[in-house]
C-alpha cells in the first residue's frame, strides 16, 4: 500500500492527510497505536512543511505540498515511511533544543523519538522529510496480499535520494 496526496500549503491540510493516512492503515490492519504513531510523525513533518518551507516548485500545481505514506517488507522487517515533500527553506529541518517554556520546538524530536529513522532529501528546488516507522511483519501480511507476496511497496512522489538514507 502506498499513497501520495498533494495538498495545499495550507494549516487545514494537515488535518486532511492525517485522516487519510489514519484510513488507509486502518484499512490495511495495523492496530491503533501504530496508526497513532504514523499520524503523530505525519501532523509533525507537515506543520513543520507549512510552516518553514515554501510550496511546491513548477511543474508541480501552484501552493502546494505533497504528503505520502508506504508499507513493506525487506528481510523479515515490516517498515511503514511517511514523507512530505516542499519547496525547502533557507535551512534543511534539524533537532531543535528548545528552552523548558519554549511553545514550539519539539517536533523533529518527537519524530526523531518514534521513528527507527529519518532524514531530509534536497532535489534541486524540492525538499522532503521522511520517517521511518517499524511495523511487525504480521501487520504487513494484508497488504503483501494485496500487492502480492514478497513485493514492498515505495512511497509515491518521493524522488531520488540526494542523501544516503542509514
């Protein structure tokens, strides 16, 4: 299973990728704490997104942002990758260490935290943020059915890698 949406550069569309993913890993059978996990790392790429970075460059539509999301296998390891591309920004994302009263600031941490890793890409004017959740395999199955067995699916829209991803 794998999607990606484009979404305007806009506050109200992180709440409309957050359904969609929570959907579509309902749909394929993951238990609420994963699905909860996926969609916490999502609003935090994308509020990130939204608020450093500039839209989407041509060709791609004007004010605009694109969030995707993917489940597969490789060697017995279930893996679950969530990204937002953008326009970039002036700086690449990076681990804040905020005062104890600051407001903001925490939001790489927090994905840094849950996610097994994640990383930032730069492909000429677009950048993307990605993460990536492990899963146990059995949560997999329904969707290595519906792919067909052995096969792992990419997030769509994602683009060649610029950084090595570790």
């Amino acid at each position: 299973m794998s999607r990606a949406v484009l979404l305007p550069h806009a506050p109200s569309s992180v709440s409309t990728a957050r359904r969609r993913l929570c959907s579509d890993l309902h749909d394929a059978g993951f238990d609420s704490a994963r699905v909860n996990d996926a969609a916490l790392v999502l609003s935090e790429l994308l509020s990130n997104a939204l608020r450093h970075a500039a839209p989407l460059p041509e060709p791609f539509p004007p004010d605009c942002v694109e969030a995707s999301w993917g489940v597969g296998a490789d060697s017995g390891d279930g893996w679950l990758e969530i990204a937002v591309t953008d326009g970039g920004a002036a700086t690449l994302p990076r681990v804040a260490r905020p005062s104890r009263s600051a407001l903001g600031g925490r939001g790489l941490e927090i994905v840094q935290h849950i996610a097994a890793k994640w990383g930032t890409e730069v492909d000429g004017g677009v950048t993307t943020v990605w993460a990536v959740l492990e899963v146990a395999v059995d949560a997999l199955e329904p969707c290595a059915r519906a792919e067909g067995a052995g096969s792992a699916a990419v997030p769509q829209g994602v683009g060649e890698p610029q950084t090595a991803r570790a």
